[in-house]
C-alpha cells in the first residue's frame, strides 16, 4: 500500500447510540461553550466591582434573564440537530430517514424550554429581589457562578435535546439505546 492509499483509506466508523453520544459526546461540549461563553459575558461587564448585586440593574440577574431564554432555545434547537446531523453521517443510531421534517418541532422544542427557563428564573429573581432586596456576591462568585450555571443547565438541555432529536422520524420501537 502507498502512502497515498493509507490517506485514503478509511477506518470503519463505531456507531453509538444517541444517549451515549447525547451525554458523553454532546453535553459535555456544551457544558465547556457555555461555560466559556457565558463566564465571559460577566468577566467582562462586571469588571471593577468587587460585590455584584443579585437584583437591580447591572447585576446578576440582569445577565441571568436573557440568557436563561437564550440558552433554553438555542441549546434545545442545536441539540436536535446535532442528532439529526450525527443520524445522518451514520454515527449514532437510529439513522435519520431523509425527508423527515424536524426544524419546526426543534425550535417549537426550544421556544417553550426557553420560555419556561425564564419563567423559572423570573420567579426566582422576584423571590430573592423580595426576600433579599441587597444581597450582593463577590465578582468571582458571580462570574464563575454564572458560567458553571449556564454550563451545567446547558449540559442537560443539550443532551436531553439530543435524545429527543433521536426520537424523530422514528418508528416506537426501533430506538436503539
């Protein structure tokens, strides 16, 4: 064989099941995205304070609102169609059939688990704004909080969005596991 032939030469692909790839390949990819992405965000806005407020404006919550939307929907879609894109290339199991209509069902998915991420987060930001109104945290706190928040919710909501996105076009019963 030459050198050309081995560069060619493929090795044959291990398929794994879609939980398996959902929670040892995909989230934690997502937890280290949202990590990074989200730690950043307060390292950056929060620079120069050394207590950061929980409420008000310019505090944690103010960051925690729209990113708990954010996150919920865009870590929902992407997660269905990382299982969708690895279907399709044969990596994990089941195998997408082509045709099969999924985007809609995606975004619908990750509109109501945003929105009921932001519900959630609402309620407790008005409870501590109440119950707490000048509870601050230092600047580490906040901004390693955040980021290990937003990886941790996007690990689960990523690998349950990929389990779900396993589930499309398929007929019950033929979901390998």
């Amino acid at each position: 064989m030459t050198n050309s032939d081995h560069q060619t030469a493929k090795m044959p692909r291990r398929t794994m099941s879609i939980r398996d790839f959902a929670w040892r390949v995909a989230g934690p990819r997502d937890f280290i995205i949202n990590f990074i992405i989200n730690t950043t965000i307060p390292f950056w806005i929060f620079q120069g304070l050394d207590a950061v407020p929980v409420t008000g404006k310019h505090s944690v919550a103010s960051i925690l609102l729209p990113m708990s939307l954010l996150l919920g929907t865009l870590t929902t879609f992407f997660g269905c169609f990382n299982a969708i894109k690895e279907r399709r290339a044969g990596t994990v199991l089941p195998p997408f059939v082509a045709g099969t209509p999924w985007a809609g069902r995606a975004w619908l998915s990750g509109l109501a688990t945003g929105g009921l991420a932001l519900a959630v987060t609402v309620t407790v930001t008005f409870l501590v704004s109440r119950l707490a109104p000048e509870l601050t945290v230092s600047y580490w706190t906040a901004v390693l909080g955040i980021g290990f928040t937003a990886g941790l919710a996007g690990f689960v909501l990523h690998s349950v969005a990929v389990e779900r996105g396993g589930t499309i076009g398929v007929v019950p019963g033929e979901i390998a596991s």
